[in-house]
C-alpha cells in the first residue's frame, strides 16, 4: 500500500515583502496513522508586509541576487549565509540605490532654498531698427532725420548674478517632505534587510530539510537491498512465495526512485539558496548545519507583538511618509501665498574689455498668484487624497504587523507539538519494523506486514523532517515578524 508523501512544488515568483518562495502541503494519514499534520511552510515573500513596491513585482528581486563564484567549496553556516545575503542579494541592492534616489531629490529641494550665484559672459553684435522702437526727432531744417537701424555694432557684458528666495512657504515644505521621503525610504531599506534574513534563513532550512530526506531515503535505500537479499534467499530455499520476492524488489525499486527524487529536489533547493545569496549556479557549497529542535525564551505572544509595533523598520517608513504627504499637503496649498525673492548682479559692459564701465542690478520680486486655472485646487485635492490613502495603508500595516506576529505564533506552537509526536511516532515506527522483521524471519507473518512497516517508518522520517523544518521555519518567521530579524534570529535560534 503506497503510502501518501508530501509533494513540494518548490520556488514560485508571485506578485504581494508583498510575494514568495515556499508552499506546500500537510502530509495525509499513513500506514499505521503514524503521519503527523505540520503546519504549512512560510514563504520569505508571501505576506510580507514590506511597503516598497519592488516586493509586489512578479519577478520578486528578493529572490536574485548578484552571482559571484570562488574556486574552493564553501562551508556554509547559516550566519555566513544570512551575511553574503545581506552583501550580494538583488532586492536589497535595489532598495538601497532606491534610497540614494531619494536622498537625490532631498538635496534637489534644498537647493532651491539656497543662493544661487552664477557668472555670464556676453559678446553681441546688434542692428537695431529706429522706426520699429519709434524713435523720432522733431523737423530740423537742413536734417533729413534719422537713419531707419542704427547700423551694426557691439558690445561685450560680464557680469556675476545672485539669485535668492526670501520668503516661500511652499519651497519650505516641499523640503520638509522631502526629507520625510528619505527616512521612510531608509527605513524601508532597513526594513528589507528582515525580508533578505527571511529569504535566506527560509531557502537554508529548505537545504538542510531535504538534505535530511536524502539521508533518509539512503538509509531506507540500504534497508530495503538487504531485505530483497534476505527474501531473494528465502524464496530461493522455498521458505517464501514468489511474489514476497517481487514485492521485495518493487520497495527496492520505490526506494531508489525515492532516493533519486529527494536527490534532485536537494540540488533545485541548493540551486534556489545559492540565488538568494549570490553564489553562481556551479559554485561548490556545503550547508554545515542541522534540523534542530528549538525551545524559545520566556515570551508571550503580547510581548511579541508590542516589540514588533517597536521595532518593524517597515512601520516606521508607513509613519514617515505620512508625515511627507502632509509635508507635501501644506505645500500645495502654499502656493497660494505670496514669494519673495531678491536678485542682483554685477560686473562690466562696454565696446570691448579695455572700456568697460560698471553695471550692475538690484531687485526685490513679490510674486502673488491671482489666478492659474484652478491647477493648485487641483494639487491640493491630490495631495489630500495621497495623505488619506497613506494613513489607511498605516493602519492596515498595524494590523498586519499584529497579524504577522500571531500567525507565526500559532504555527510555533503547532509546529513544537508536531515535533514531540513525530519523534515519539518515529520511535515506534522503528520498533514496529524491527518486530515486523523479526516475525517475517521466524516465519510468523508474510512480507506484507513488513512493507507496511517499513512505509510506516518512511513516513514518520518524513513527518519528523517535516515537523522540524516547520518548527524552524516558524521561529524565522517569527522574528520577521518582530522586526530586526539578522539580530533577532539569533535571539530566538539560542545565539546559533
């Protein structure tokens, strides 16, 4: 009887810090309800509550990374891959230079409230028409009057000019917004270093998972080729039927086909970690760490969520561009205020360098806006409706944040029982197969029983893997959730 396994359908590109890695499904009851239902994997990119729209790409760029190889095999640990992660990984790249973008625009509103000084140099040759500018002398006997252009001539002008606003509300503000733009866009940078540490921690703990299967499925693999040898005797001495041999040879064959299918999904998971952390697709690499049981510190799920309202870098950038829109509100409806201004310049003019005479020019503007058309009630209506979609997106990231934190929450704590029965249910199974071994030796049972239990001990290996990558999946999970994840991780993970 084939028992059902987990079937996981690997990395997928989907379109949400928001859109995703993992998904998958729980085991069903096997032979001697020995399988055990774990929680669902969590995907680094579903859900993700990060507010840069880079995470809602259909080609998630969390998910890439700048490719670099080095000739000797690589150790991995799980630090060292969060580190090349946070170094080499696409999305926090783009987030980064997203934020220089930014900090370009900041510095473009300042300058608009500095001085602006520059020099001019003017060489001119002109024939100006008397008649077109009206030029006329009263009649003069003898004087036929003026001559219809001036003729050619020229000139030469050099002067240094200062420009300066005085006074504009509207400039003030918009620089104000734009310095609120900046830290929400820092934020948003930091906030994408949790979704890389999400990223990696989830792609690694996959790598060890089905690292963990391969090892399994040998073990199984070695089990049932020296049972088939066993049977192979047995039926050759006409201890056993026929068809114990053939049975036998079939749960060799499904053991191999299991060891080749767990191999390959091993080097796709490998291939899909190295993605993420920027190793090149031949690069050589070992994971060096191991499914493990972790019990968390004293903490409730309240402490849990008042630390992520804390600490989620992505909140902070939510409340930050807030306070740009409204930045950006007053500014619109400044424009309906008076700008003063003060302009001047300096320098020389004449025929040529050697007859310069002195010029300059002195000016204070009062700009006063009258009419434009309706276009600032326009920017004003635009601006207030960007101020109230960004404070419902705040609220709903709150609530998304406490969301966050309680999913994680439960599926830590399914995740923790899931573990305590898998290992008790592996135990069991083991004895149970070795009974069955036994009694099918002694000739008190058929081989049946024996496929049954040895299906039975593949199928708590599995629910065992299973329940320890959920477990460790939900504790990655959790410390997204809580903001901070590279230093948080370690907390919850015991400072490994």
């Amino acid at each position: 009887m084939a028992a059902s396994r987990k079937q996981y359908t690997g990395w997928m590109v989907v379109a949400a810090f928001t859109s995703s890695l993992l998904t998958g499904q729980t085991s069903a009851q096997g032979p001697l309800s020995y399988s055990v239902v774990t929680p669902r994997p969590v995907s680094p990119a579903q859900g993700t509550t990060n507010p840069s729209a880079l995470a809602t790409q259909s080609q998630n760029p969390f998910l890439g990374s700048i490719p670099s190889k080095a000739d000797a095999v690589i150790s991995l640990s799980l630090h060292n891959a969060i580190e090349r992660g946070l170094r080499y990984n696409l999305g926090l790249v783009e987030s980064t230079h997203a934020s220089a973008d930014v900090r370009a625009e900041r510095l473009r509103a300042l300058s608009a409230l500095l001085p602006q000084v520059s020099a001019r140099g003017r060489q001119a040759y002109q024939v100006l028409s008397l008649k077109e500018i009206g030029i006329k002398l009263p009649p003069i006997p003898g004087f036929h009057g003026l001559p219809p252009t001036t003729g050619a001539f020229g000139y030469q002008d050099a002067r240094i000019a200062v420009d300066q606003t005085i006074y504009s509300s509207e400039l003030r503000d918009r620089y104000k917004a734009q310095k609120q733009a900046e830290e929400s866009s820092i934020l948003s940078a930091k906030d994408s270093r949790d979704v890389v540490v999400f990223a990696v921690a989830t792609a690694y703990l996959q790598v060890i998972a089905s690292t963990a299967r391969v090892e399994a499925a040998k073990a199984e693999l070695a089990s049932a080729q020296e049972l088939d040898r066993q049977t192979a005797d047995r039926v050759q001495h006409e201890v056993s039927p026929e068809i114990d041999s053939l049975r036998s040879q079939v749960g060799r064959q499904s053991a191999e086909q299991r060891l080749t299918n767990s191999s390959n999904q091993l080097e796709k998971d490998r291939l899909t970690l190295a993605r993420v952390i920027g190793f090149s697709i031949d690069q050589k690499f070992s994971v060096t760490e191991t499914l493990a049981s972790h019990s968390l510190t004293d903490m409730s799920e309240e402490a849990a969520t008042t630390q992520a309202l804390r600490s989620r870098s992505d909140l902070g950038s939510s409340e930050a561009a807030i306070r740009a829109a409204e930045m950006t509100l007053r500014a619109e409806r400044d424009q309906r205020l008076p700008v003063v201004s003060f302009s001047a310049d300096y320098g020389g003019g004449g025929a040529n360098v050697g007859n310069f005479n002195q010029v300059y020019t002195v000016a204070g503007n009062v700009n006063v806006p009258i009419y434009t058309g309706g276009r600032i009630r326009a920017d004003i209506e635009r601006a207030q409706s960007d101020l109230e979609r960004r404070r419902a997106e705040y609220g709903d990231l709150k609530g998304r944040i406490a969301y966050d934190v309680r999913v994680a929450w439960l599926d830590l704590q399914a995740s923790r029982s899931s573990v305590q029965i898998a290992e008790r249910n592996k135990t069991l199974a083991d004895k149970a197969l070795t009974q069955a071994e036994d009694r099918y030796g002694n000739g008190v049972t058929n081989y049946l029983e024996v496929v049954q239990a040895r299906e039975a001990v593949a199928q708590a290996d599995d629910n065992r893997i299973d329940s320890l990558y959920s477990l460790n999946a939900s504790i990655v999970a959790l410390a997204r959730a809580m903001g901070g994840a590279d230093a948080r991780l370690q907390e919850l993970l015991g400072g490994n």
